[in-house]
C-alpha cells in the first residue's frame, strides 16, 4: 500500500503523514515516558473544558469535508 493511499484512509495530508514516519522513533520514545510532562512540547492546557470543545468541533467539521 502506497503512503499516499494510507493517508488517504487516514483522512491525513500525505505530509503529514511522512513527518510522523520521519519522526517514528522521538514520537513512539515520547510515548513510552508520557509521564514526563515537562519534556519539549508538552503543556497542560490552560481551558481544558474549552480546548476539548473546540477539538470536538474541529474533528466534526473535518468529517463533514
């Protein structure tokens, strides 16, 4: 299966997609040591109600396009 094809199933830009599989192994080590939340990147979100909500309406509006 071709990346563009898996991206497609996916729902994901293909470059998207490509910078996940660049970043295979700093994504799968941040993964195994999610315990750390003070390594790069990482942040409690100020309006966890809010930011949920907007996740929400940004995931609906992206099934309906």
């Amino acid at each position: 299966m071709k990346k563009k094809d898996v991206a497609a199933h996916y729902g994901l830009p293909p470059s998207t997609l490509s910078t996940i599989i660049r970043n295979e192994a700093e994504i799968l080590q941040r993964y195994e040591s999610s315990s750390n939340l003070s390594s790069k990147g990482r942040r409690l979100a100020e309006f966890p109600d809010l930011e949920e909500c907007l996740l929400t309406w940004f995931k609906q509006c992206r099934e309906k396009n």
